[in-house]
C-alpha cells in the first residue's frame, strides 16, 4: 500500500497525545482513591503499601505510631506518675463510698464500679494514655484498697460506740502509766500504721464476717476491680502486612 493511502486516523490527528506525561505516583495515586485506601489514622491517601490493623487500613507511618502506643511504657517514671494519679483517685473514691454508704446505708455496686473507673482513668492518664500489666496490678490493688478506706471510718465508730458502752456501764478505766508516758509522735506512728493495715484487711472482714450476705460485698468489690483492671489493659492489636496497592489498569498504548 502506497504512502497516499495512510491517511490520519478516524478522529483525527489530535486523538494521541504524546506531550503530556502522566506521573507513575498520580496514577497510583489515583487507583488507591478508586479503592477508597485512605489511611484510618492519619485521612492520607495511601499510594503504595498499606497495612492492617484490627481491620482499619493504615499506612506504614500510622502502623508505627499505633504499635508504639500499644506497647506497655518502660522505666519508672510512667510508673511512679500512674500510680500518684491512681493513689489522689482511690481516695476520692474512698470518700464517694463512705458518704453513699453513711447516707443511704446501703452498699451500692454502681459506686464500686464508679471507684474502678475513677482508679483505672487516672492510672492510664498518668500513663500516658497507654496500658499494660503492671498498671493493671496497681490499678487492681488501688481499687481493693479504696473500698477498705471507705469502710474504715465505720469500723472506728463501730469501735467507738461499743467502748463508749462498755466504759458507761464499768466506768471509766485509768489510762496505763507507759501509754502516757509514750511520745505523741511515736505514739501517733503507730496509729497510722494500724488504720493503714486495717484498711486493707477490712474488705476481707466485711466478707467472711457477714456471711452470707458478705458474698453480695465481695462481688461489689470484683466489679470495680475489674472496671479497674479493664480499663489499664494494654490494647490488642492484630497488625498485618505491608499489602500493596494494584497497578493502574490504564491500557497501554
């Protein structure tokens, strides 16, 4: 066929365009917004690798991020400062106990809970936002404490309402030379050391000296352990990949 018959195509010479470069990183870019692969963390259109955690699509930067902040903070510094955040929550807790337990005189198992989550929000504030066993073990103890300093002002007027009885109806006793003779400040030392004790020997008490209804008491105080214990537990994550994106299906030309 002569060089006459060639003539230009059917839609004319301008249908192919060759002066205009398509860059490789757009149409990438292009297929992955096509897939709707925008990256659950940071909203970027991820255009090449994407990974998978918990079923949320991210990119490799997000993925980091997220394992770092998944992992149980080292060193003591997270530590001491999640358990002083924890320890200022126990004893507003303590006090939210005793004044529903002096008022209503009832044992309500929402103010446990409510302990719990007061106990395990302040431990993973002071954490950093992040969790793992250790602060699970301080948040559990915190709890448990926090609800037998809530009983121990009962417990002292429980005892100073049966002495008081007991010292109208025999007299009053003469108080022991060496008891007077002891300085205050050791004497005060003391004091302090037996209320601590006894405010963690007192849910113990509460339970197997009121039996059976102790079991109800028990299971107040596992709620909130275990609101406390939930709520400091480092998260579970199930990363996968990296997986990547298809090629462009632009034909080629």
């Amino acid at each position: 066929m002569s060089a006459e018959h060639l003539g230009p195509p059917a839609d004319g010479p301008d249908s192919l365009q060759f002066d205009t470069v398509v860059p490789r990183g757009a149409t990438r870019e292009a297929t992955a917004e096509r897939q709707g692969l925008i990256c659950s963390g940071c909203q970027q259109t991820v255009a090449d690798e994407y990974f998978d955690v918990n079923g949320q699509s991210v990119c490799a930067g997000c993925r980091d991020t997220i394992v770092q902040l998944g992992e149980c903070p080292r060193g003591w510094p997270p530590f001491v400062r999640a358990s002083l955040f924890g320890f200022v929550a126990a004893l507003a807790g303590a006090a939210l106990y005793y004044a529903v337990v002096a008022i209503t005189n009832l044992e309500i198992g929402l103010v446990a809970i409510a302990i719990g989550y007061m106990v395990g929000y302040a431990i993973r504030k002071g954490a950093g936002g992040r969790g793992g066993r250790r602060f699970q073990v301080i948040a559990l103890l915190l709890t448990y404490w926090s609800v037998g300093l809530a009983y121990l002002p009962l417990a002292m007027k429980s005892v100073a309402d049966e002495n008081s009885e007991q010292a109208q109806t025999a007299g009053a006793p003469a108080e022991p030379a060496d008891a007077a003779a002891a300085p205050a400040k050791v004497r005060a030392v003391v004091v302090v050391a037996l209320l601590g004790a006894l405010s963690w020997a007192l849910p113990v008490l509460v339970v197997f000296g009121s039996l059976p209804s102790g079991l109800i008491t028990a299971a107040i105080v596992g709620f909130g352990m275990h609101q406390a214990w939930r709520m400091t537990a480092a998260p579970r994550l199930a990363v996968s990949g990296p997986f990547r994106i298809a090629a462009s299906d632009a034909p080629a030309i």
